[in-house]
C-alpha cells in the first residue's frame, strides 16, 4: 500500500451524477473543495461503455481525480441482465482505472457491503469477499481491478440515506414511494446494515481523496440498525403519509438468498477523517427540528 498525496487535485470528475451519491458529490462540493473543478456525468451526457466517448473525453478533461459512482447498482437489474451488470460494473471500471493509472490520476471507487454474504456482520477489510448476488460479484471483481494498481481507493459503503435526482433510488425514497402509493411494507427484524446519509459520505469522500492512503476502505454509519428499526424511524419523519409498515422476518422468508447482517466496520477509515462518522439514529435526532424538505440538502449545515 502506498502512499500518496494528492493536495493537488484540481479537476475532478464525478461518474454516476445523475444518481444518488454523485448528485451528493457534485451538490456538496462546494462546500468540501471549493476552488476544485468539479466534473459531474450523467449517463445522458455520457455512456461509460462507449469506450472512444470516454477517453476522447479523458484526453479533454486531463483530470487529477475521478470518483467513480456509475454502476448497475440494484441487486434486482443486474440479476435481471447479468451481461450488462458486468459492462458497466466491471469493464467499466477497468477502463476508467486503465486511464487513471496512465495519466497518474487517482480513482476512488464505490463498492458495496453486498461483497459479502452477511452470515458473519462487523465486516473489516480483511475479511474474504462473500458475494451472493450478481451484484455482489460484479462489485468484488471491479475491486480487484482497482486495487490491482497503487494509489487508487475503494470504499464499500452501506445504505446511503437522501433523496436522488430521479427519486427512485434511496431506501428513503423507495419508503416515500410505497407510502404515498398505500402499498403495505413489511420490513425484516433480522435484517441488517449500518445505514449512512449521503451527505456524509460525499463529505467523507471528497476528505478522503485527499487524505487516505491508497487502498480498501469500510464506509459507513456508526450504527447497526434493522430493516425494521429504519423503517420506523423514517416513519416518523414522514406522518403525514400515514406510513403503513409490518415486521417480518428472513425465516419465513421465501425468495432469493438475502444476507442477514451486512455490518461495515469503519476503523480504518475514521483515522483519516478530521470528523466523526455517526449513527443514523443518532444524526437523524439531531435533525428534529429542521424541515424535512432540507434534511437530505447535500449542503445541510449540520454535516
Ligand atoms: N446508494 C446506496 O445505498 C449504495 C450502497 C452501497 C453501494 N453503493 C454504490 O455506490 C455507487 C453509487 O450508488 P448510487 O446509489 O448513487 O447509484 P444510482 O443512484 O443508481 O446511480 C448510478 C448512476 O450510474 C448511471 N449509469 C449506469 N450505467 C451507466 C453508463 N453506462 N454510463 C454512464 N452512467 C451510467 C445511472 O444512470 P441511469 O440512472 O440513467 O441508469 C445512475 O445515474 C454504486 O456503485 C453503488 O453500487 C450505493
């Protein structure tokens, strides 16, 4: 592992803008680094697998970083089309680390706690890859890819609480949506993640291009919370939908295999922030208060 700093960054791009986290990047950016040119790409602006596009682009571009959000990134559409979860997810991916490593540009790559199976939970950074989805897999062997160069990051982060330019992409808004469509939810009491707001992780990642060696890093928030638990605490944001939920639970589950406890343990990561990573619960009571139209503001102040 090496070291590397990068106070030098000036252009950044930011693949995936149109989505959840990179709409956290470029939204908060101007708080984290100002004075960086900040490059956001939707897909409508560029397709990744259109390989000349890309570095035509690159060559214009000449960027420092890239931090690279793009993905398939729902279990359920790259089950559905594994061939186009492993263009986008994993030649993607190589590519952009092919060009970052020949131009000396460092990558930051995120990858997901669906690596691993779920059967052990407080997951480090040593612990083998356990995939159980197409997902997961396409995740682990983009990893490897990354890592296999010096001075690029991977960050595996949990569930990234906000509110997404298409408003389909959050576990917030997947909630919203069912509510206000009076659909019944019934949410696992035996189902795990450390959830994180986005807004911390695109301030945790905008430090840590600069600040990290290069590497793998755990990403996410202080706290282990069930499926259940979350629910009822975004229920409690949101009354005036009426929100409708039931515990249940994976032994009476049917469906595809699911993974129990997707815990991230964050130690290593939290040495090279100047903050602390909270729990959801925790962030979320320190909300109470502001309106719930500027909870998920990329810039809210109490970032
Ligand atoms: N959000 C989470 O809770 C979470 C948790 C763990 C890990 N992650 C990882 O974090 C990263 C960002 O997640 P996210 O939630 O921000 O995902 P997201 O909201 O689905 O955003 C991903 C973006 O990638 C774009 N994209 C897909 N194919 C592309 C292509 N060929 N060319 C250019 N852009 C393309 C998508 O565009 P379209 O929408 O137009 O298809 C979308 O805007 C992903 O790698 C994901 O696996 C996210």
């Amino acid at each position: 592992m090496s070291t590397v700093s990068f106070n030098s960054v000036r252009t950044v791009v930011v693949t995936g803008a149109g989505g959840l986290i990179g709409s956290y990047l470029v939204g908060s950016a101007f708080r984290w680094v100002a004075g960086w040119r900040v490059v956001g790409l939707t897909r409508h602006e560029l397709d990744l697998t259109d390989r000349s596009a890309v570095e035509e682009l690159w060559q214009r571009l000449k960027p420092e970083a890239i931090v690279h959000c793009a993905a398939i990134s729902k279990a359920v559409a790259c089950r559905d089309n594994p061939e186009l979860a492993r263009r986008v997810n994993v030649e993607v991916t190589g590519h952009l680390t092919d060009l970052a490593s020949a131009s000396g540009a460092r990558l930051v790559f995120i990858s997901t706690d669906h690596v691993f199976n779920g059967q052990q939970g407080a997951y480090t950074e040593t612990d083998p890859a356990s995939p159980l989805t197409v997902y997961g897999e396409t995740k682990v062997a983009a990893e490897r890819l990354v890592l296999a160069h010096e001075r690029h990051l991977v960050l595996r982060t949990s569930l990234n609480a906000g509110l997404s330019p298409t408003g389909d992409r959050s576990f917030v808004e997947e909630l919203i949506l069912a509510w206000r469509a009076r659909r019944p939810l019934t949410l696992f009491t035996d189902e795990y993640r450390c959830p994180i707001p986005a807004a911390v992780t695109a301030r945790a990642i905008w430090e840590l291009i600069r600040t990290a060696p290069s590497g793998l890093y755990h990403l996410a928030g202080q706290e282990r919370l069930s499926r259940w638990d979350l629910g009822q605490l975004m229920a409690s944001f949101y009354p005036e939908l009426e929100p409708s939920l039931k515990p249940g639970t994976l032994r009476d589950y049917g469906g595809p295999a699911r993974a129990p406890d997707l815990s991230l343990n964050c130690d290593k990561v939290r040495r090279h922030l100047s903050f602390q990573l909270p729990g959801f619960r925790g962030w979320l009571q320190r909300q109470r208060g502001i309106p719930v139209k500027d909870l998920w503001r990329p810039d809210n102040e109490a970032i």
